[in-house]
C-alpha cells in the first residue's frame, strides 16, 4: 500500500471534519453521531428480526410474510415467485 494515499486521505478526513464542525457547530456533532448510531442500531434490529422469521417460518411461509419481509430489507418483491423472493431475502440478510 502506498503511504501517500494514506496521507491523502487522512487529508480529506480532516478537511471533512473542519467542515463538519463549521457548517454544525461543535455542539452539534456527538447529537448526529448518536442519531446515526440510533438509525444504525434500528437497522440492525429490522434485519435481525427479519432473518428470525424465516428461520422460524422457512418453508411454511406465506406470500404475504414473504413481502413483508422483503419490503423491511428493501427488497423488490414484484413479479418474483416464492423461491425467488426467499433467496432475495436469504442474501440481503447474509450481505449485512
């Protein structure tokens, strides 16, 4: 790895750090951080759900849990067959 990306990136690391702290306030930066750790955790917590209801309901699981759980990972569901929709959903949650 070539040290002068290194540097060139930890350049634009403090570039966006001065920026944030100009366009925010000092004030405000640990309350975004926290809102993004909350959107973060929330996230976490939908897939971890969603990933149980399969496992819970794999195989006996109706077209209509199936869209539910595609539209909570953000999965497209239209014109997809039941087996399609379940590897959709078993690689979104694998992936994240």
């Amino acid at each position: 790895m070539d040290i002068s990306l290194f540097i060139a990136g930890a350049e634009w690391l403090w570039i966006l750090v001065i920026v944030g702290i100009v366009l925010f306030g000092a004030k405000k930066i640990p309350e975004l951080a926290r809102s993004m750790g909350k959107a973060t955790a929330e996230y976490e917590k939908a897939r971890l759900e969603a990933e149980k209801e399969l496992i819970k309901y794999k195989g006996t699981v109706n077209r209509e849990k199936l869209e539910d759980i595609a539209r909570s990972l953000g999965i497209d569901y239209i014109n997809k067959s039941d087996e399609e929709l379940r590897e959709e959903i078993e690689k979104a949650i694998k992936k994240s």
